[in-house]
C-alpha cells in the first residue's frame, strides 16, 4: 500500500471506531476514586500542558482555591509556595482520562461523571458544573461562593447523582445526544433539550433511592435551571470515543482538541500522545452585560472542544439556528459553517444528524492534513471566561492553524518513506 492509502484506511478506522463506541452513563464518583493516577496532591485543569505561573489568572485562581479546597494549605500564599515547589501536581484532565469545562479544575474530591464505552473499553470523565452564574462577584467573594458550590456538588448532587444511576441500567449517551440534536441543541453551546432528555430519564431513580426529601429537592432544583448539565455526559462520552482512536498508526485524525486560556492544543491519533500548540484565539460572542467586553476576556478557554473532536458542537451549528443570535450570525452562516467542516473531516457520523440540513450526519474525523491542505480550522462553539473568573458571555472561535500545521510536519517525519 502506499502512503495515501495507509493513512486513508487508518481515518477510515477511526470514524468506524466513533461510530461503533456505544458509551453509557454508569456512576457518579469522586475523582480519587476513578481517576488513575489522581492523589490528593494532584490539581487538574484544562487544555494542554501548562506551567502554573503562565496561567491566565482564571485557571491559576482555580488551582490556587482547588488546594485550598483540599485543606492541603491554610493560605493562599502557602497554596502557591506548595504549587511552585512540586508538592502540589498540577497537570491536564485529559491526561488523567478526564475533561473539564472552562478553567477545568478538578481536585480530588470532585465528583465525576463516569461514563464507559463497553464496545473500545474506554472511560471518560467530566466535573459536575457549578450551575448557572450569578453575576461576577468581587475576587474573595467569586473565590468563597465557587468553593461553597464545590462543597454542595461534593457532598449533595454527587452522591445524589451517583445513587441514583448505579440503581438503574446503565443510560446510553449517544441516543441522548441525537435525541437533542432533533430538538434544537448543537451539544456545545446549547444543551437545553439534552438535559432535559436526561432529567427525564433519572428522575424515577432519584426519587427511589433519595429518601432525604430536602436534598432530593435541591438536587430538582438544580437540574431544572442548569441547562448545560446534559454538556457533562457528552463531554464524557466525547472523550471516551476520542480515546478509542489513540494511536492509531498512519491517521491523521485529531483525537484531542482543548484550549487552557492560553494556549490551543490538539493530540493526533497516529501521533499518541504528542501535544501541538498554538495561541489560543479570542472569542466573538455576545456579552451577557453591557458592563463587560473583550478587555475583561480571557482567549479560548476549557476542554469543552472534545464535542468538535467527535463533529458536535460548531460543527453541528446548523442543529441549532437560535446560537446564531450570539455572534450575530444567520441560519445560511450556520450551514456554511458546516459545510465548511466537511471540508477537513473524514466523513459523516450518522448517528448524530443534523434535521435543518435534511439529516446528514455530523462531519467527524478532523484531518490534519485537510485542515492545512485547506486554510480552514475546526470552529468551536464556546462560552466566554472573565479574566476574574466567572461566565460572561458565549460565542464561537476557531482553532489557531499553527498547531495543526506542527503536527502535520511531525506526521511527516513520523511516517515519511524509507
């Protein structure tokens, strides 16, 4: 075979693996207890590697407060001194076989969504988000009402959650996903039909197995304003099938796409575990408040990219025409887009279908090669960061090119001919 050829077959292999991956929601744990390699020493963010001292301020706080957290240190001072010191291990979630939203930061105790591909084997995890924001705080107030919430996740909706789906069988996460395709979500930046497919579908159980009515309302509660709850399992989902297509040799199919607030990052499948960067671009969007623009933004932040890895998100923008208000954008912007990821894709998944484009499959499998090949980049659906943390705003970015164009000369001497 010559080289076209091999690398054709192995694309060819990693879209069949996505669409074979049957991935199901099966637990609720604390990351200590699922990840492995995690200690109660080990702080995990989002996006590429990154040393702590060039975080943006966002993910550096969260690292600081995760510590804190821990009761690790008294200080914030003596947070940072057992950070810069190595006593504290700072590293990416999806090193550990996790993704996180945003700034990303799991701590030990965290509660996870597990979600299992029995088909590949694989395991993906996602943090429980904090819930909706409610309005930027000043940065001891921001600091003191994210650790409250980690401390409810921690103590109420983890458990909670966690009874109530190991009471029941195992829930299948790509049905949720084409399910709320139909009604109107792109898996990225709107959730609101997937979550309440979900809702839908554990709210039996939480009733069987919560027998503390007060904390079976809280948990109600919180499911029915947070819509981007079902983003956690698809997130999940998404990095368990991502990693059924690691190392597969001659494809040149992204398997990871993350961003840290500072830099972009991708992994390629025929390259295994091999990080390309590239500075993480700003986002267009809308501002949920006149009060804040591009100067209070960090640039493209969260592991939230693995639903484009897997061709959701932007590129399903179409799926979801009401996204479009954020970037001041169209119906007819939103098919281009799409069909400009078809561009640089290997082909289309046909579970997940797009009904506004008479129901073709989502475009998966981003080539390296055609991304440069091509001058397009994937778009990513995103919400937007404050450079003091919270949520201000969402739109849409698209991955710098520099990272792909560094991977692509890597395959090259990786596979070039004899």
């Amino acid at each position: 075979m010559t080289l076209p050829d091999k690398i054709a077959a192995a694309n060819n292999e990693a879209l069949s693996r996505f669409a074979a991956a049957r991935p199901v929601w099966v637990d609720v744990r604390p990351a200590i207890d699922v990840l492995p390699g995690m200690t109660r020493a080990t702080v995990l963010h989002a996006g590429p590697p990154i040393a702590w001292q060039d975080m943006c301020n966002p993910q550096k706080m969260g690292v600081v407060q995760a510590v804190l957290h821990e009761g690790l240190a008294g200080t914030e001072a003596e947070a940072e001194q057992m950070i810069l010191q190595g006593q504290i291990v700072v590293a990416p979630c999806h090193e550990y076989g996790a993704v996180g939203g945003m700034a990303g930061i799991t701590s030990a105790s965290s509660p996870l969504a597990v979600v299992h591909d029995p088909v590949h084997d694989r395991y993906g995890y996602s943090q429980l988000f904090q819930g909706p924001a409610s309005g930027l705080l000043n940065r001891d107030e921001y600091n003191n009402e994210a650790r409250k919430r980690w401390r409810w996740l921690e103590t109420v909706l983890g458990p909670v959650l966690g009874a109530a789906i190991r009471s029941i069988p195992p829930i299948p996460v790509k049905p949720m996903i084409a399910r709320a395709l139909e009604m109107g979500d792109e898996c990225h930046n709107r959730n609101s039909a997937g979550s309440a497919v979900i809702l839908n579908a554990i709210a039996l159980a939480l009733y069987d197995t919560c027998t503390d009515r007060a904390l079976l309302q809280e948990t109600l509660a919180y499911l029915k304003v947070n819509e981007q709850f079902s983003l956690c399992l698809s997130m999940a989902a998404g990095k368990a099938m991502a990693d059924s297509i690691k190392n597969i040799p001659y494809s040149t199919v992204v398997s990871a796409m993350c961003r840290n607030g500072v830099e972009f990052g991708i992994k390629v499948s025929g390259l295994g575990e091999q990080w390309f960067t590239a500075p993480a671009n700003r986002i267009e969007g809308l501002y949920f408040s006149s009060e804040w623009g591009d100067a209070d933004a960090v640039p493209d932040i969260g592991d939230s990219s693995i639903m484009e890895t897997i061709g959701l998100g932007g590129h399903a923008q179409a799926a979801a025409p009401a996204l479009q208000q954020f970037v001041n954008g169209s119906f007819a912007r939103a098919v281009s887009t799409v069909q400009s990821m078809q561009l640089i894709t290997v082909g289309q998944l046909m579970e997940f279908k797009i009904p506004t484009m008479d129901f073709i499959g989502v475009p998966a499998g981003i080539d390296i090669r055609k991304v440069v090949q091509q001058g397009i980049t994937p778009v990513i659906d995103t919400a937007i960061a404050h450079c003091k943390g919270g949520v201000i705003g969402a739109g849409q970015t698209q991955a710098p090119e520099g990272c792909f164009t560094a991977a692509l000369r890597a395959f090259g001497k990786a596979y070039q001919p004899n």
